[in-house]
C-alpha cells in the first residue's frame, strides 16, 4: 500500500499515469473513427456496424468500464497536478512567457480537457443515452446532426480535441523521458498528423450523415 501512496506522491508518476491513459484515448479515438467511417457505406452499413458492437455483449461493457476507471484516473490526475502547480505559484507572474518550454497548448490543456469533458457528457446524453427503442442509431444520430446548435457545438468541441491531442500526445512521451532531439520531432510531427486526423475525421461525419438521411 505505501508503494501506491508514494507513487501518487510522486509527480513524474503522475504525469506518467496521465500519459497511458491519454494514449488509451489516442487508440480509443483511432476505433472510434473507423467505427463511424461506416457511415460513408450508407444507412444500412452504418447500423450493421452498430449491431456488431452490439453483439459483442459483455465485452462492450468491459471496455466501456475500462474508458470510465481511465477517464476518472486521467482527470483525477490532472485535477491533482493542476492544483499542485497553483500551490507552488501562489502569485500570477506579471509578465508571462515560455519560459520552460511553457505554451499556449500547454497552458491552456487543463481547460481544453474541461471542455472535453462538457462535450463528452453532452455527446453522451444526445446519442447514447436518446430513446432508440423506435429508431435506429443512425435516426438518431442524424436528428442529433440536424441540429444547428448542436452541429456547430460539435465542430468546435472536434477542434478543442484536435489542440488537446496535439499536445498530449508528444508530451505523453516525454513523460517517459523520450525527449531525443533525433526522435522528439517525429514523434511531435506525427501527434500534429494524428490530431488533423482526429479534428478533420471527426468533423466531417456530420456532413455525411446530413448528406445520406
């Protein structure tokens, strides 16, 4: 037990807990797209897919269970650094810089992750939790699309995780000490790729459901 508490004690752990678990949302994000990729095969193929995932049964419930200890360690953990950088800089500087590799992206991440938290719960209640027992997942996600308050909610939350995944995903290695300067821009050029990706895949969906229903 002492080995546990002193692990939490210890902020190079908690940034490397933040870091698995920012990757397991990077592979979460990867299945989750290609999932809704299906969309571009028609009603039909979409909601075959949706049947799939549904047959898995148990294994759906696992995983979603596994996505929910990993968000509550992920933001518990970020909840805990944050307060702990504000204990240790009780004074605002009064003129700000980058000082320490400090940036935009990397200032402004706790607040991008609050507003992926918003719009998770609120993607949440619209399609998972919507009454499906008389329309199909696909109904209900394009009636969601339909919307226009919720549609531009969207694609600004899809931008927002673009930016956040940007930077947590190279900074996610160099909480493991990978920092190389041979390795690190590769490793920065393929989180930017991979957070266009994201951003651009993600936000394109509505159009194809809007297109099709």
């Amino acid at each position: 037990m002492n080995w546990l508490v002193r692990t939490f004690s210890c902020s190079i752990a908690k940034k490397q807990f933040m870091a698995v678990t920012g990757l397991a949302f990077c592979l979460f994000l990867t299945s989750h797209l290609i999932g809704n990729l299906f969309v571009y095969g028609g009603k039909d193929a979409f909601n075959a897919y949706v049947e799939h995932l549904h047959a898995l049964g148990v294994l759906i419930h696992i995983a979603e269970a596994g996505l929910i200890v990993f968000a509550l360690i992920h933001i518990g953990t970020a909840l805990i650094l944050y307060f702990q950088n504000l204990a240790a800089r009780p004074v605002k500087y009064k003129k700000k810089s980058n000082a320490g590799g400090r940036t935009l992206a990397s200032g402004t991440m706790p607040y991008t992750g609050l507003f992926i938290l918003v719009f998770i719960v609120v993607h949440l209640v619209s399609m998972k939790f919507a009454d499906h027992s008389t329309l199909t997942t696909f109904d209900v996600t394009a009636g969601v699309f339909a919307k226009p308050a919720y549609l531009a909610f969207y694609i600004v939350s899809m931008v927002v995780v673009a930016f956040h995944v940007n930077h947590g995903f190279w900074s996610a290695f160099q909480s493991f000490g990978a920092s190389h300067p041979k390795y690190m821009p590769i490793v920065r050029g393929f989180g930017m790729l991979f957070s266009v990706i994201v951003g651009a895949g993600f936000g394109l969906i509505p159009i194809a459901f809007n297109m099709i229903s």
